[in-house]
C-alpha cells in the first residue's frame, strides 16, 4: 500500500485545474520510486540496456522526446507492461521471454510510449480531481494491490478510477505505437505477432502469465484486426525497408533464458 503522504501529495497535484508537465513528471518519480521499492527488477545490466536503449530510439521520435524517459525491466514473468505518468515505462520480463525478435519488444515499448504521449493517465486524474489517486495508481496499473481496501481506495462514486485504461485509449495506444516504431525505423510487424502470440496463448490455457495482458488492455482480439488494418495501408515495400532484428536481440535472450527462476509477484 502507498503511503499516505504520497496520497496527500498525489491528491494536492489534482487541485486546481489540469496537471501540468512538471506535475506530471513528479508524480511519475513518485510511483516510480513505489515500483521500484515494490516490484523486484532485473539487475542484468545488459538486459536493462537493451530494453533502454530501444525504449530512447523510439521514444526520441515522439512530440514528447524533451521528457527524461527511463525504461525498465520488471522481474516477472507475467506477460505485460506498464507506464506511468511522466515517461516511466516498465516492461515485465515475461514480454523479454516470449519475444522472438526486436520488433515485437519494440511494439510493446511503442504502445507504452503512446500511453505517455496522449498523457492518458494524466486525463484520467484530472477527472478525478480530488480522488485519492496516490493510493490507487501503483495498485491499478501494476495489480499488485489485491485486498478489498486497495480495491475501495480507487474507487470514486463508484467508478474505478485507473483500473485501466480504456479500450479507446488502447486503440489509440497501438495507432501511436505502430506510428512510433515506424518513426524509428522499426517494423511495425512485431506488434501484429506478438499480439497474436498472446491471444494464442491465451486461448490455448485461458489463464496463466499471459492473462494479465488480457486484464490490463482490453479488447485485444479486435485491436489485433485493427493492427493488420494498419499494416494494410502500409506499401509492402516500406514495411520490408524496416528493421525486424538487431544483433543485440540475440545477446539479450541469451542473458534473459540465464535468470534464475522470476520471484513470484502479489498480483501478477
């Protein structure tokens, strides 16, 4: 559970009328310093390199490059992703596991990114001004809070406030994020794959590590037709001229299949 300071500093930033971006970047590195006391992270410094330099290429094409983004691996195998206001972007080792290729990472950080870029989190708090947001955000995005306390802190008349993010805004996400990974000259394929690889899954077992995805961005099975919809509109040419690989893909799945066992994580 967060603090309650954090609580009462995240309810003064809602004060007033909208969150600004030095607002925003300081709630961020308030969460950010929650997860990180929270959520164990892979120390691997190549494994976090990769992920952190890929998360800059394509973050740098973005209308929001002057933000300080910061990229980070979350050690759990869990398939899913998360970001929080500010350019905080934390990918679950699971996505690392199941990847088959740099573009498909690449989509996940991509549509993270576009959740930043749209400032989604931060609309969803200046609808809720007044609400106890610094106790719900780390619980509802991440879902290690599960207690039925957690669960009443985020809700607001009724309405759970950061739960998730809507299924407009997860559209919205994968446009941006297809328009990202393209921007950094990556294939925007990955995201089609990897999304399919999961609903295989998912379908296969009906739970397991990849349902928290499932739970955290909903609507998948139609947004993987609006994916390929996209990929449509793109000449076969352009998407063949993208990067796929890189030689540093095969180094970090090395590194990756070497961690010992993922710590298991309260509500993932």
């Amino acid at each position: 559970m967060l603090k309650r300071s954090l609580t009462i500093a995240a309810a003064g930033l809602m004060a007033g009328c909208g969150v600004s971006q030095q607002q925003e970047v300081q709630m961020g590195q308030q969460e950010a310093q929650q997860v990180s006391a929270q959520l164990p992270m892979v120390q691997d410094a190549i494994i976090q390199n990769y992920v952190n330099n890929l998360g800059q290429r394509i973050a740098r094409t973005t209308s929001r490059s002057d933000l300080n983004w910061q990229f980070q691996v979350v050690n759990s195998s869990t398939v899913n992703a998360f970001a929080l206001p500010g350019g905080f972007i934390y990918i679950n080792r699971g996505v690392l596991e199941r990847a088959s290729n740099m573009s498909e990472v690449a989509g996940v950080i991509g549509h993270e990114i576009e959740h930043v870029v749209r400032r989604h989190s931060v609309k969803q708090m200046e609808q809720a001004q007044g609400a106890n947001v610094g106790v719900g955000i780390l619980c509802a995005l991440t879902g290690v809070c599960q207690s039925g306390l957690a669960q009443a802190a985020i809700n607001v008349g009724g309405t759970a406030v950061f739960a998730k993010f809507s299924r407009t805004d997860e559209v919205q996400a994968d446009e941006g994020g297809f328009n990202n990974v393209m921007r950094a000259g990556i294939s925007p394929r990955g995201m089609y794959t990897f999304f399919q690889k999961l609903l295989a899954e998912e379908q296969q077992s009906g739970s397991g590590n990849a349902a928290a995805w499932f739970a955290d961005h909903p609507g998948t099975t139609d947004r993987i037709a609006d994916i390929q919809r996209m990929l449509n509109q793109v000449p076969a040419s352009t998407l063949n001229s993208l990067q796929t690989n890189d030689s540093g893909f095969a180094t970090m799945k090395s590194r990756v299949n070497q961690l010992g066992p993922a710590p298991r994580v309260q509500g993932q």
